[in-house]
C-alpha cells in the first residue's frame, strides 16, 4: 500500500532478483516444478539452504516433497509443523541469525 500523498514518509524499499510464476491454468505440481527448475538455476550445486514455505495444505506439502525428492533435495520438516501460528516468518529467520538482530 502506498503512503498518503505528502506524508513525508519515505518510500519503502524496494525488492530486488525478485521472481513470479504464475499461471492460472496450469496444475499445481507444474508451478511447484517451475519454483525448484528457478531454484536449480540459482543454486545449480545445491550448495545453499533452500527453504519452501508453504501454508499447510498437504498435497501442496506432499507435491514440494515429491519435487525435492526428485532432484535429490534433502527436506527437512516444513515449518508449519513445528510452528503453527503468527511470528514464523521471525521465528524462521532465527534458524540463520541470533534472535533480535
């Protein structure tokens, strides 16, 4: 949402290597494919750690576990599991960096 105009606020950063995939006729299990065939292009020797977040649909969940085991992608447990309510995305980010930094 944009500011009102001549709030004086400054405008909010902007997101960078951004990505959309999006295609309302194709199934799901093809766009999960299109996220890992972007992934494997960023990170071809897996040398990163991926993350899905996803929303705890199950065959969603079953679809992007049925897309890493394909490639040879070792999953951990989806964060919905282990934590199911608000504060995951903050919760998450102290998987890589010291809680309120």
């Amino acid at each position: 949402m944009r500011s009102d105009p001549g709030s004086g606020k400054k405008k909010p950063p902007r997101s960078v290597n951004r990505r959309y995939t999006c295609d309302i006729t194709a199934s799901r299990d093809t766009t999960i494919g299109k996220v890992f065939d972007e992934a494997d292009r960023r990170d071809p020797g897996h040398a990163r750690t991926w993350i899905a977040l996803v929303d705890g649909d199950v065959h969603q969940i079953s679809l992007v576990w049925a897309q890493a085991t394909a490639r040879g992608i070792m999953a951990p447990d989806h964060l919905d599991r282990l934590y199911p309510r608000a504060g995951i995305p903050a919760e998450a980010a102290w998987c890589f960096h010291a809680p309120a930094t």
